[in-house]
C-alpha cells in the first residue's frame, strides 16, 4: 500500500515528468491548444506507458541485459501502433489532427524512462500502476496547458464557446510561442509556490 501510494505521489506531482523532470513536452508543446486534443493525446500516453511497463516489467527475468533497450523499444512501438490502429479507425478526425505526435510516442523519453529506472526492476503490478500514474501526471499538466490556451486563444473549452461576442482572440495563445510561455509559467509556478525536496534542501530561495 505504501508504494502505491509513494507511486501515486511521485507521478502527480512530486517526480512529475513535465514540470519536474521536464520530459515529454514536444507534444505538450504541439497540442495543448486544444483541451480535446491534449486529452486524446495524455490517454494515449497512459494506455501506452502503463502497458509498455507492465509487459517490461513481466519479460525482465526473461531479457539479456545486452539488448533489453531494443526490446524495451520494441515493446513500446507495438502498443504505440494499437494505439494509432485506434485512432484512425474509430477517431479519424483526431488522428489527422495530432498528426505525426502519437507516432512520436515511441520516442518519448517518459515511456522509455519508466521502463528502464522503474518497471525493468519491479513487479508487473506495481511498474503497471507507476505507468499509469506517471502518463496520468503528464496528462493533467497538458489539460492545465490547454485550458488556457483553447479559453484564450479561442474562448472556448472542448469546443464550446465560453467567452462572448465582445472576447478578443489572443492569436499568441494558439500559436507555438504561447506553448512556450505557458509551460514556462507553469513550471515557474510550480517551483515557486511548492518547491521541490532537492532545491529545499539546497537552501536554495525561489
């Protein structure tokens, strides 16, 4: 239960792969300016990081430590293409509209980091629920993202307009300096407000 927990901690906030390790944000870069799409896309992320640990986790007695990183990237790409199998299938319109990202998921160093420093030495189980929670922690943060970005640079949430007639556009929010700024707030926010255990014990002052 412990190491559920401590698990549970680590992937929302405490290790969280966007604000604390800084992983993973090409993509939270590319389509956090829709709420729908960076939804889509932190899904995605969850199913294939909590499945690419847990099979990881299982074949680890099984894998030559000569080759295990080819194997991890193996494992990875399979669940990768179910994933994008899915979407041009039953979500077409999303697919076109994440494009290249959902195949660049192979590359995303959270998957690969995951399965390397946490599933290659746990149990099925718990390196299944790390996955999950760890792909959770980046999808929360792009939600965070998107949400002002889509109410700024639209003025709508999930494709409802929210702001009236008289809302003016913010064309930077839609466009890639406005990923920039946002992930930038929030990690300056994030290490202002709740510094992190190394910087604290550093001595060091936000």
């Amino acid at each position: 239960m412990m190491e559920i927990i401590r698990v549970l901690k680590a992937g929302v906030y405490k290790d969280n792969p966007i604000f604390r390790q800084i992983l993973g944000i090409c993509s939270s870069l590319a389509v956090t300016n829709l709420l729908l799409n960076s939804l889509v896309m932190g899904v995605g992320l969850m199913f294939v990081t909590a499945f690419s640990s847990f099979t990881v986790s299982l074949l680890r007695t099984k894998t030559p430590k000569h080759i295990r990183m080819m194997v991890q990237t193996l494992i990875i790409s399979a669940y990768v293409i179910i994933l994008d199998l899915f979407l041009k299938a039953y979500m077409p319109s999303m697919s076109k509209a994440l494009g290249p990202y959902v195949g660049l998921i192979i590359t995303n160093c959270i998957i690969m980091g995951r399965a390397e420093a946490f599933a290659q030495k746990n149990k099925p189980f718990i390196s299944f629920f790390d996955g999950l929670i760890m792909g959770f922690g980046y999808t929360w943060v792009l939600l965070l993202i998107a949400f002002f970005r889509e109410l700024l640079g639209f003025g709508s949430l999930f494709g409802i307009q929210i702001l009236g007639e008289g809302w003016v556009n913010w064309t930077l929010m839609i466009m890639p300096p406005g990923a920039f700024f946002m992930l930038g707030i929030v990690i300056w926010a994030t290490y202002s407000l709740f510094p992190h255990e190394d910087t604290e014990k550093a001595g060091v002052k936000s």
